[in-house]
C-alpha cells in the first residue's frame, strides 16, 4: 500500500470511530504509522484528506454502476450492485453522518459533490433504461415520474444505514439485506414479474 493509501485508510477508520472533528491530521499520521512530516508531505490539511477519501469513494462508485460491455443485465445482478452499493455506503459511513456540515464547510468539496450527484443520476437513468429493454423494468415512462422514483431510492439508500444506527442496532449483512428490501418494496410496482421468476428459475 502506498503511503498516500495508507493515510487516506487511516483516516477513514478514525473518522468512522470518531467523526471528522474529533480527529487531527496527527491522529491520523500516529494511526498510519508515519510521522506528522511524511503527512504533510503528502496532504497539507485535513481537508485535502476528506476531499481525497470522497474521490476515492466517487471511483469505487464508478465501478460499481458501470456494467461491461458483455455482462447480462438480470434482477440478480442489480441486486449484487445494490448490495455493493450498501457496502461502500457502510465503508464511508462518516460522510453520510456529516455529510451536510462537510459540505457547508468546504465550499470546493460541495461543487464537487453536487457534479458527481448529477452525474450519479444520469448514470443511475441510464442504467434504468438498461434494465428496461431487459424486460425487468416497466416503467415509468414519464422522464419526470423516473427522477423521482431515483430520488426515492437515492434517499432510502443513503439513508438506510444511517436509521439503523440512530435506531440503536448493530449494522450486519442482514440489515443491508432489509435495506435491499425496502429498495425493492418501492421499485416493485415497476418491475416485470416475469423477468423476477426467470431470474429466479435461472439461479
């Protein structure tokens, strides 16, 4: 692992620990296992930290809702996403704790959260329309009634874990399972149940 790598785990562990506020850049450097100097060498501030971790969470994102060129789009493969999609959410859990006081904060951060929003939902649609010429999705058809059911998602997903916590409950495999679940509750008047028994009988 590279020391740029080290610091930025380093520092999502504690700011998972602890939160954001409660942590120095020398918490960070005593938690990596290198000296205050090596880094500044690399980081010069706790912001350029937080804005290097979000960039990191940005192109794990990418990876995950991005399908190859060759790969079938079935109903289990978007659950396999959903599910990654949990556990990056779980991994950079200190964010979606802070995320309005980090972006109030910093105000580059908070342009660049907003451009990776939009760009999220014009990913998320199109994967929509992935899923739709597949036969699993069938609606809707209005491009308005569409954002607003991604918003819908969007919100249960960035918000599932969090609930979880706030409600006193350990975060396991089950619970995002549940998280899954109430995804699924909202988009299953749109789905095809045709395409769900398919994929079911092919499993």
């Amino acid at each position: 692992m590279s020391t740029r790598a080290n610091i930025l785990s380093a520092a999502v562990r504690l700011f998972n620990q602890s939160g954001t506020g409660q942590v120095s850049t020398n918490h960070i450097a005593k938690e990596a296992g290198i000296s205050p100097g090596n880094l500044y060498y690399h980081y010069r501030n706790k912001t350029e930290i937080i804005r290097a971790i979000l960039e990191e969470m940005y192109a794990r994102w990418d990876e995950v809702w991005t399908f190859a060129a060759d790969e079938p789009v079935t109903i289990f493969g978007f659950l396999g996403k959903l599910r990654l999609n949990y556990g990056l959410l779980w991994q950079y859990r200190f964010f979606y704790r802070e995320a309005i006081i980090l972006l109030s904060l910093d105000d580059q951060l908070k342009s660049r959260h907003i451009l990776m929003t939009e760009q999220r939902f014009a990913d998320q649609a199109a994967f929509a329309q992935q899923i739709r010429a597949a036969g699993i999705l069938s609606g809707p058809e209005d491009p308005r009634e569409m954002r607003r059911l991604l918003s819908a998602c969007w919100m249960i997903a960035n918000n599932w874990l969090g609930l979880v916590e706030m409600n006193g409950e350990e975060v396991t495999e089950q619970q995002m399972d549940e998280g899954i679940a109430v995804l699924m509750t909202v988009l299953r008047p749109y789905l095809n149940e045709g395409a769900l028994h398919h994929d079911e009988k092919s499993s």
